[in-house]
C-alpha cells in the first residue's frame, strides 16, 4: 500500500510539475504538457473550446502518455476550469472521439454534488458521479 502511494505521488509530481504548461487565452483554459522523459512520454494538450453557463467542452490532443498519466491529465484540466469558474463540483457529462482522434468531454459544473443531473444539466451523465474540486486541490496541490 505504501509503495502504491508512493508511486501515485510521483506520479502525479511528474505529469503536473514545473513542465506542464497553463496558458491563459482570454476566458477559455488551455493547457499542454510535453514531458519527453522516461519510457512512455506525456505529450497531451487539454483545451476549453466552448463555455456554457452550467458547462465546457474540451478538446484533448493526445499524442503520447501512459494511461493512468493520461487520465490524470485530462482530470486535472477538468479540475482547473472547475477552479478558474469556483464550482466546487464537476462531473463528466458526454464524452467521444472525432474521427481525427481528438477526443471531446463536456463538462457540468455545479454548487453542489446534490443537483439532480438530467433535469440541472438535461443530460445524463456519462461517468461516475460529481467530484470535488476540494478533494482534488489535495491531489494537484492547490
């Protein structure tokens, strides 16, 4: 278990570190990582392509990464419009792949993990339930 832990933190210190890049474009978020290290390189681009009251869509370019890297990157991105707009909660609404291999994930805001999803968002979600933008500053470390 300890071992487990200590992997995840080093993990997670790499793939959201000094080289992962946050750049401001006016209202929508963007973010890219380029870390060309090791024997799966993190090489992705998380991008806010359209903001909604209740919601985003993002576009993530994905060119290289382990899976559990990947993943936690895409989060992270989600994570961050959450913070940039304070809702304390998101949630994966849609998510698919264009034929170019962009994938696309809509994603819910909310004030609390309460809300009944398809009447607040008229849709059903596609993942897990609403995650905590609280509980993940532990993990991202702000």
């Amino acid at each position: 278990m300890t071992q487990r832990l200590l992997f995840l933190s080093a993990l997670i210190l790499f793939v959201f570190g000094p080289n992962a890049g946050h750049a401001d474009t006016g209202k929508l978020y963007v973010a890219e990582v380029d870390e060309s290290t090791g024997t799966k390189p993190l090489q992705m681009r998380f991008e806010e392509i359209e903001r909604a009251p209740r919601y985003s869509v993002a576009q993530v370019t994905y060119r290289s990464g382990a899976s559990v890297a990947s993943s936690m990157y895409v989060v992270r991105g989600m994570w961050e419009i959450a913070r940039i707009r304070g809702a304390p909660f998101f949630i994966k609404l849609k998510e698919w792949t264009a034929e170019d291999g962009k994938q696309f994930y809509k994603v819910g805001f909310a004030e609390s993990d309460q809300v009944e999803v398809q009447s607040y968002f008229g849709e059903s979600p596609s993942g897990a339930g609403f995650l905590s933008v609280k509980e993940f500053a532990l993990i991202f470390g702000d």
